[in-house]
C-alpha cells in the first residue's frame, strides 16, 4: 500500500500549508474545509487500493484451497503483486507510483476548484506540481523517520519484540517525535 489510512491528515495538512505558503492560492472557503475535502480523496484512494488489495486476498486463497500443490514452491508475496496489479488495470488503478500521484494531485487541484475550495491565477500545472511535490516529500521523509525508529528500536538495551503491546508503544511513541523532528505532523 503506498499511502496508509493513518498518514492521510498529516499529508492533507502538508498539502494545504504547501498550497498556502506557494503564495500562487487562496482558500475563499478557509483552509480547513479545503483539509477536509483533500483528506476525503485520498482516502478514496488508499481505500480503493485495500479494496484491490481484499479482491487480491479473496482471489489468492481461493486458488491456494482449489489447487495447492500449485502454490508449493511459489512466493505467496509475488502472486498476491500479480493477481493485484491485474485487478487494478482492471479497474483502472494505476500502481505506479509517481503515475498514481500525479493522477491523485490532478484530482485534488480538479475537485478543490470545483467545489470553490482555492483560488488561484497560475496554470492547473503548477498547483498539481505543488501538491505532488508535497505528497512525494512527505512519502519520502517518512520513510527516513520510520527507518530511524527501527533503528532506535534495534539499539535498545533490552530488546522490544515486534508486535508485542510495549514495541507498539515504543514505535508510535519515537515515530511520532521523528515525524515532529521532520515537521510532518
């Protein structure tokens, strides 16, 4: 899953203030409503994607019951890719990364004017480049902050156990301050 339900406040908020600080918009109907409204499509997103992402599963344990010794020496991880990447050209999903954030930018800069929610005088082009320049930032700085918690979490003196109640309390705790530390949230 590229975008993850919990991260898509802090995205629509770094999208907004990025819009708001480009100097190039305005938000006649205030920022907040304009939060909310881009929060809502991206999360259309990421569910359409879990969606995809169900339709792959339900596919992929149907096919182990009926045939299982076909799936013997196959990587479950691989045909999962396979069976989803097929439902989603089916549906008109595009798993590309930097396709479906442009695609997803493009719509946000569509809806948003549609629905009177920013104004602007510079081409369509330039807002959908700020906002899938503030997607892709925000993607890529989370990533290092998630990566650095891991590392943190590897260093500890005693050793946490991934999944257990106290690793999800450590994690949630330093990721969130390394997200702060990046100014995400």
């Amino acid at each position: 899953m590229l975008i993850k339900e919990a991260q898509v406040p802090f995205i629509a908020r770094k999208i907004a203030y990025d819009l708001l600080n480009s100097g190039y918009v305005t938000f006649p109907k205030g920022i907040d409503n304009a939060i909310k409204e881009i929060e809502e499509i991206i999360l259309d997103d990421v569910l359409w994607e879990r969606e995809i992402e169900d339709k792959a599963r339900e596919i992929l344990n149907r096919q182990e019951e009926e045939n299982e010794f076909l799936f013997y020496d196959v990587d479950r991880r691989e045909v999962f890719k396979l069976i989803k990447k097929k439902i989603a050209e089916e549906e008109g999903f595009n798993l590309k990364k930097d396709e479906r954030i442009d695609d997803l930018s493009y719509f946000i800069v569509k809806e948003l004017w549609d629905k009177e929610l920013i104004d602007y005088d510079v081409r369509d082009g330039k807002i959908k480049n700020i906002i899938f320049n503030s997607i892709m930032e925000f993607l890529n700085r989370e990533k290092e902050a998630r990566d650095e918690v891991y590392r943190k979490i590897e260093n500890y003196k005693r050793p946490l156990i991934p999944g257990s109640e106290e690793f999800n309390l450590v994690f949630q705790r330093l990721y969130e301050q390394e997200l702060r530390k990046r100014g995400l949230i």
